[in-house]
C-alpha cells in the first residue's frame, strides 16, 4: 500500500551551524572597493541594518537536502490522480517546463527596447488571438496573475462599463448563482458591488424564474460558471443572456471549468461578454501548489476599449506596447502579464491543435462520465440533480446517505482516499451538495487510474459500514495523521511565523 | 538489406503518426478501444450524446483558427526559434530595474522548484499529503518576516504593485478612513494599480510632493495633508528612484499620532544592510520579492509580499493564503496548514478580505530557497556588492561632461537617476546609440517625471561586473565625444 515519505524534517531554523554559507555571490572588484569605501559610511547611521535577520545558516549540500526531503513529502500530479472538481489539475507536459527555463525567456527585461523583444512579444500576440478564438471573444488581455485576478479585472470592466453610461450610482449589483464559486462574489465585491445570489432550480441550474425576479435596473451584471459547479451544462444559457442584457446587465463567463467544452462551444457565441481563462487549469501549467498561474481575459468588442495597458500590437511588422488607451482602466499589476506560464500555454496549444483540444475536452467529459457512473452505484453515495444526466467535465456526489447511516462524512472519506496514494476530490462545494465529494478526472488519467480511484472509493463505503474506524481515524499513511486544522488559528496557539513560535513559545 | 531498413523506418514512422493521431500523448483515454470499453461502461453510443445538452446552436460547427498540432520537437524548434529573436542579459549588459531586476538565480533554486511533487501540487488543501509545500511556504513567511522585522507574512501576493492595493483596502478597512497618502516619487504602474483596487473601495489617492534637492518625502506638504481622514500613509525604501528615504521615524511617528497606518514597501536585497521596516514600526509591508531567486522572465511571474504586525485584529484583515504551524490531532507531531481559512472567499465569499486564491506560491519557495543558500551574511554581502557596483556606476557617469549622475543629493542603493540635460541628447536617442554598441541603457523617465528634464533610471546589480560598468561609461563619453 502507498506510504508516503515522512522525514519529520525540522524546520530550516533548527538546522545547519553558525558560519556555513550555502551561496557566494560574485565578488566586488578590488577597484570597486578602493573607490566606493565601506557601505555604511553611505548609509546615514539611523539607516543602517544593526542586527542580522535570523535566517539559518546552511551549506549548499544541506538545503538541496531539506528541500528534497520536504519535496519527497508532497503529492502532485506526477504522483497520481488529483481529482478535484473546478481545479482541473491535469498533466504538465515537461517539454514547456523546459521552454520556460530557457535564458531567451528567464533573461528578458519587460522595459527591454521593443526591437530587443520581438519574440517574445510575437508569442504573446499570437496566444491573445488564439484565446480569442477558443473563446469566441474580441480581444484578449493577458495581464491578470491568476483566475481571481481575471475576475478583478472583469468586474473592473464591468464598473468601467458603467460608469462610461453614467449608471454606476444605479447598477449597484451583481448576480451569482448559489452554486458559484466563492471568487464570483468576492471578485463582485472588490469592484464595488453588491451580491444578489439566485438560487438553482432541481435540475442544479440557474432557476429561470429567480433570475427574472432578480434582475431590475439596478442590475450591473450575471457571473455565471458553465458548465457549472455541478458538472452541468447550463441549458438555458440564451435565455439567461436574454434576460440579463434586456436589463441592462452584463455577462460574465468564469472560465474555470472551460475544459468541458475546448473546441466544441464558446462562451462568447453564447452571449458572455467578458470571459477569463485560468490557464492553469485549462492550458496545463502546473499550479505550482498555489501558483504561478494565469488568468487572461476575453471581452466583447464594446468592452476592449476599458482593457488595461499596455495592448501589444502588430503593424504587419513588427509588435508593439500600446499605452495610448484613454478609456483604459488602469493596470491590475506591474507589467504584462506571467509571460513565463503563458509561453508554456504557447507551447501548450501548439502540441495539441485545434483536434487535440477538442480531444482534451470531449476525454475529460468521458472520463467525469465515466467516473459518475462507477460511483453512483456505490453504496451510499448518490449523484444528486439528475443522477442520469450526462455531466460535463467533473461530476458531485453526495455522502449524504453513508454519512446517516455510518457517521462517515466527506471529509473522513477524503482523508481516507489519501491513504490510497490518491489525492482527495474537493469536498464541502458547491455548497447545494450535503457531503458534496466534487470530482474532476480531467482528460489525462488513463482508465486503470481511474478504476483504482473508483475502487478505492468503493472499498472506503465498505470500510464505513464494517469498520468506520480505520476511516475516522484515517490518513494513516502520509507524511503525518490528521491535523488540528482549528488549532492553528486558535488565538492561544496561532504561530504564522517561526518568529511568532518563538514569540509564544 | 539497406533498402529493407529504410522500408522499416518508414513503416515505423508511419505507425507513430498513425498512433499520435489516434492517442495522443498526454490523453491516455484517446485511444479509440478505451473511448469504446468506457461508453459501453457508460451507457452511450457516442461522446457527442454527452454533449447534447449543448443547446444545437451554440455546436462549433467548423474548426477554430488554431494551428495544426506540432510534435514535441517541431514544438521546441518553433518556440525556441522565436524566442532567439530576443536579446537578453546576456547577450548585452542590461542597466534595467524600476520593479524587476536581474539578480542570479542560483542552480539549487532551479532544481528544487522543478522538484515535481512540488511543481505539479495543487493549493494544499488536504495537508496531511501536502506538508512538503506547507512547510516550505510556512519557512518562506518566516524568513520574510526575519528580513522585514515583522512578525507575520502571508503566503505570498501577485507582486509588489498588487500588494499595495490589498494594503489600501485592509488599512481602509481597518481604520474606517478613506484617504492614503502616496510620494509623488512612486512608480507609475504600482500607482496605476493602486487606483484600480483603491477607487471602488471609495478610497482617495493624495501624493505628497518631495524635496527638489534630495527627493525625499516633504514633510510640509505631509503635514499639511495628512489629517483623521487618513487610513494610511505609504512609503518606498529604496524609493521609486533608487535613494533611501531617511526620514521613516518622523513619518511613522507623525502617521501613528494621526491614527493611520504606517505602509512601507520595500526591496528586500536592500535589508541585509538597511534598518528593516519593523524597526520603524509599520503596520504593513509590502514589497517585491522576485529578486529573490525568481528570473525576471519578461516581467512576470513576479512575487508580492506581505507581511505585518502580530496584531490579532490586523492578521484578520489581511489578504492571501497564510500558512500556520499546528499538530496532529493527537498532539504527538508538529505540522503546518492553511491557518485562518475564514478570512477568505471559500468561506466568507462577498465578505472576504480579497478575492485571492492562486497566487505565487512556486515563487515564494524559490524565495525561501534562495533566502536559506545566502543566509544572514550572504544577504549583507549581497546587499554590499550592489550598493559598491550602483555607487561606482554613479562615480564614473557623474564625471562624464553634461551628465549628473544621481539628480538627487541622497544615499542611492541599486537604482538611481541619471541626467542627459547637459548633454542635448534625448533620453530615447542616447539609448538608441548605446543599444546599437551592445548596450542597454536605462529607464526613460523623460514622460514620468518631465520636471527632472532628460533623466532615466538606471540599475546595477552584483550581476554587473566592474568591466560592464566601465564599458558604459567609456561608450556613454565616446557618444558625447563624437557629437
């Protein structure tokens, strides 16, 4: 059985000896030194550092080690099957890792001479107008960091939109289903706007009716995941459109669960006017546990002209920065964008075509098909809102039933998967699902993983109805058994830092 | 018999594309049999019957305008091939900073962010099997914490100029004030974001104008517009320009008499050898942390920090995943997890202290990587070296005829002005002629701060070399010369 590396490594500060040195930096030059002097006679007295920072003190050998070993104690995707729903975290293809690291892109200035740049700002230019026709958008921005980011921007346009038809005072609101993503309302809030949730209707879409009672003048626009946080494909998409802009509104597509639907429909055929793209999840960056990711965003032709700068542009020769945008709104960060995760995107949409993506999506929609099925049968857990419906690209299952009938829940469920050597589907969300176990294969598992996942899940209902224990107590075969998650933001114990430790220690 | 091995080869070759185009390598489940076995599994004739709740209309009915699929090699051959049109540093010295900067990235850094288990991980929200990323992100927080004299950083922000925003609003928030005073001496893009993130949160940008002699903060015009109206105040060190700014234990006293808060953003090579921001009590700091073993990457990814005082009712306000130590449930064993979850859009939703998720973790472990190889004594040399190579930069341009090298009588730190007045040449036309002897010269200012005349930004680092420096220098006075 999986068991997983458990080094009980120390923390960095507790290791290494005083004196020893991991790094050197290049030497300053004799002359240098003869003519510039000693530093701290440029540095006023009330300026200079008194005493060191307490970082640790390490050979090289040592934090090649300590990494290594903390490394030895993670999981990705290159371990096995990471299933959860709305993150799609599918294989990184490590011919882009390699692109990305070399020289001709780690070495690049952003405020390089643009004649120095050329190619670079080709690359970025082309993966604008492919985004923009896998989205069926206008124009692409590739500014935003990540798909939070996207969203900030997409209510930033939102706002903008607004304001420019002097009816920001009124269209104070914004839509979003009860099945949303929690980054669609805070995204909303951070723009300046208030939340309106609609409920789903049995189905698990947007209830049509709510929707209508929903919207009025003060209605600044409809952020709407699709397919959504189901897995379900939100079938009264032109009605919604319909409804939203005959009010004014406007349509915000959160792109994370476009996977489903690469090459076989766009959002922006479907009426969505702005659109971000988590190329992370659907483009195949790896997600770094937590980042560098990136969010680019479509808009429609009325809203490029609210998109930050600068725009790069091509006059048949050559590409340019363009600042000169009046109606900009601004810049969400320094720079252009995380260029080193969308040159692996470039790379990304250049190995698979227009064929290959479409293969991604309809595999990944065949695999979540699959996956449902084989789960749905398992003795207590359902597939709420349609059990027979086809799912779209991740599938949620309810332990509603194992968890009346044996005390386990999904979460008891999702540490005990770990055990398996197979990381946990996201649990808890959409928040309409009791016990919610949100699944998502994506397109590059191949069939025997994902009948070991289903078998793993089958034997854990087993285990909770013949010996609920081992799962209650469960994961027995990580790095360390189950935490106290509370703890750590207790008040009396919270420690964000060594410093902190130290501090309560 | 060779005909008979070329006959082979072709076969094989044959085969390959045939088996690329029926399975594709990152698509297991493409092969044709497997895609059938699963239906049947299933239930469905066809894959296009699980698309058919599309309604008809929104059916792509032809191909997009993608290109044609590439092998990997054809892949690497064409983006390798566009990407020679570049010319980096080093293929030419680079005097660049202004909010990315080259630095060496040492090898050890590269080869653990590429530590796979690392690399491919999600947000570790299971943390029993995630600990390896908990812990070195809990150690990066920390160690930001050691440089700035804080006490809590979080986990990391998209950048510097992001991380002020979020500043913005938590001190809006913290204060219930709406008014934050930035220098006139600020770089134009974190300024521009600023706005973005301030403006729907109703906060009001005021800049405070600067000593035309030193370029620090005036505090005349900081008193006249500092007021109970103000949630924070905001400065750089180094600022914008490259000098220190000296008079932080003024404008921290005077900002916490008014009941605002203290926001110091900062570059953190600079704190192996200057007073760190804790030690001029500020609330908050941000700053850029991709010198810290990050490639500069054409400007992205770059690394926000975050950090402030442990303060129960500041932590709670702040933005951003923030990674805490606890243990096991049974008491027995020390681990690290995502700590106060309940500030965030998962569970708050409209509520939440931002909307951020994905942000730059991968970074903030180069960071803590990069931190721990140069440890306490590597960060003062380092911060040594750049402070020598900048100021010996500026001892050889400020000699040159017409030149002024810095514009401003202050301590410069890797960055500083130089001014072409006396020279007339244009900022833009002097660089064209450096770039076409190898060259690349600084940051135009001329349209960013037009009242410091033809001035630009100029960066040397310990990447620099005393030969690079002095090639500038002698080109710089061969250009004039030959005027």
């Amino acid at each position: 059985m999986f068991k997983q590396a458990n080094w009980n490594e120390r923390l960095i500060f507790s290791l290494g000896r005083k004196g020893r040195r991991g790094h050197v930096s290049p030497k300053v030059e004799e002359k240098i030194k003869r003519i510039v002097g000693d530093v701290n006679l440029l540095i006023p007295e009330n300026m200079q550092r008194k005493s060191q920072p307490k970082l640790p003190e390490l050979s090289e050998v040592e934090v090649v080690r300590h990494f290594t070993r903390l490394s030895q104690m993670n999981y990705g995707v290159d371990s096995g099957l990471y299933p959860l729903g709305s993150c799609t975290m599918k294989y990184n293809p490590k011919i882009n890792e390699l692109l990305a690291n070399l020289p001709a892109i780690n070495m690049v200035h952003p405020y390089q001479d643009e004649g120095t740049v050329q190619g670079i700002l080709g690359i970025l230019y082309k993966l604008e107008r492919w985004l923009a026709e896998i989205t069926g958008t206008h124009e692409v921005c590739l500014q935003p960091a990540a798909g939070a980011h996207g969203e900030f921007l997409g209510t930033s346009l939102m706002r903008a939109y607004h304001k420019l038809n002097g009816e920001i005072e009124k269209r104070r609101e914004i839509i979003v289903p009860d099945s949303a993503h929690g980054t669609n309302p805070a995204s909303a809030a951070m723009a300046g706007f208030n939340v309106v949730v609609v409920p789903s209707d049995e189905d698990g879409c947007v209830s049509i009716e709510a929707l209508k009672a929903a919207v009025s003048e003060c209605t600044a626009g409809l952020m709407l995941t699709n397919p959504n946080t189901l897995g379900i494909f939100e079938k009264n998409i032109e009605e919604i459109a319909r409804i939203v802009h005959e009010a004014g509104g406007l349509l915000y597509y959160d792109g994370a669960n476009l996977n489903a639907i690469l090459g076989k429909a766009r959002p922006g055929d479907m009426g969505f006017d702005v659109a971000h793209m988590n190329i992370h999840k659907t483009f195949g960056t790896p997600h770094g546990g937590g980042g560098p990711g990136a969010g680019p965003v479509g808009v429609s032709e009325e809203l490029a002209k609210f998109l930050p700068v600068p725009r790069i542009v091509f006059d048949g020769e050559r590409y340019h920065l363009d600042y000169d945008r009046p109606h900009s709104i601004g810049k969400m960060r320094s720079f252009y964008g995380n260029v080193a995760v969308l040159l692996k995107a470039y790379a990304y949409i250049l190995s698979l075509g227009f064929e290959g993506l479409k293969e991604v999506a309809e595999v990944s929609v065949l695999n979540a098909n699959y996956l449902a099925k084989k789960l749905k049968e398992i003795n207590g857990l359902t597939l709420p809102y349609g059990s027979e419906k086809p799912r779209k690209h991740e599938c949620v299952l309810s332990a509603r039933h194992l968890k009346s009938e044996t005390g386990i829940s999904a979460l008891n469920i999702a540490k005990r998967l770990l055990d398996y050597g197979l990381h946990a589907p996201t649990i808890y969300f959409p928040l309409i699902v009791d016990e919610a176990l949100m699944i998502e294969p994506t397109e590059t598992f191949e069939k025997e993983e994902l009948d070991r996942f289903a078998e793993a899940m089958r034997k854990i209902c087993e285990e909770a109805y013949t010996n609920p224990e081992a799962v209650l107590k469960a994961p027995h075969n990580t790095a360390v058994s189950r935490l106290n998650e509370v703890k750590a933001s207790h008040p009396r114990n919270m420690a964000l830092s060594w410093r902190m430790y130290r501090k309560k220690k | 018999m060779k005909k008979l091995k070329v006959s082979a080869d072709l076969v094989l070759i044959l085969t390959v594309n045939l088996l690329i185009k029926r399975s594709h390598p990152y698509i297991p489940n493409s092969l044709p049999e497997i895609k059938k076995e699963m239906m049947q599994e299933i239930g469905t004739e066809s894959i296009d019957e699980l698309y058919a709740d599309i309604p008809k209309k929104y059916h792509l009915r032809k191909p997009l305008n993608l290109p044609e699929a590439l092998s990997e090699f054809e892949v690497k051959k064409q983006v390798e091939g566009l990407l020679s049109k570049n010319k980096t540093c080093s293929d030419m010295p680079v005097f660049l900073g202004a909010g990315c900067w080259p630095h060496y990235v040492p090898a050890v850094v590269k080869e653990i962010v590429q530590r796979s288990e690392l690399l491919t991980s999600y947000t570790p929200y299971q943390p029993e099997i995630s600990q390896g990323m908990l812990q070195a992100l809990f150690e990066y927080q920390s160690m930001i914490c050691e440089l700035t004299g804080m006490e809590v950083a979080n986990c990391s922000l998209y950048d510097w100029a992001s991380a002020l925003g979020e500043a913005s609003r938590m001190a809006a928030r913290l204060t219930r004030r709406n008014e934050i005073l930035v220098p006139k001496i600020v770089h134009p893009e974190r300024l521009a974001t600023l706005q973005v993130y301030a403006e729907p949160a109703g906060i009001i940008i005021k800049q405070v104008a600067y000593n035309k002699e030193t370029g620090q903060i005036s505090l005349d015009d900081f008193r006249n517009k500092i007021s109970d109206k103000t949630a924070a105040v905001y400065i750089e060190n180094p600022s914008y320009l490259g000098f220190v700014e000296t008079q932080v234990d003024e404008i921290s006293r005077e900002a916490h008499a008014h009941g605002a808060l203290f926001i110091v953003g900062i570059d953190p090579t600079s704190l192996g050898i200057l007073k760190p921001p804790g030690d001029y009590d500020a609330d908050i700091v941000v700053g850029e942390a991709q010198p810290l073993g990050n490639a500069m990457n054409f400007g992205g990814p770059l690394l926000g920090i975050f950090a402030c005082r442990d303060d129960l009712k500041v932590i709670r306000q702040m933005p951003g995943r923030i990674i805490g130590m606890t243990t096991t449930l049974d008491g027995n064993r020390q681990g690290f997890c995502m700590a106060l979850q309940t500030r965030e859009q998962h569970i708050r939703r409209e509520k939440a202290t931002s909307n951020v998720c994905t942000n730059e973790a991968l970074c903030a472990v180069a960071s803590a990587v990069y931190m721990a190889l140069l440890g306490p004594e590597g960060l003062r040399e380092l911060g040594e070296t750049i402070m020598r190579k900048a100021n010996y930069a500026i001892h050889l341009l400020s000699k040159i005829d017409g030149v002024e090298a810095p514009v401003f009588k202050s301590t410069h730190f890797k960055e500083f002005t130089v001014n072409f007045d006396g020279t007339g040449l244009s900022v833009k036309d002097l660089h064209k002629k450096l770039l076409e002897r190898g060259i690349h010269g600084g940051k135009d200012l001329s349209n960013e701060f037009p009242e410091l005349g033809k001035t630009a930004l100029y960066c040397v680092t310990e990447i620099h070399s005393e030969e690079e420096i002095e090639r500038l220098a002698t080109v710089l006075e061969e250009i004039l010369v030959r005027r």
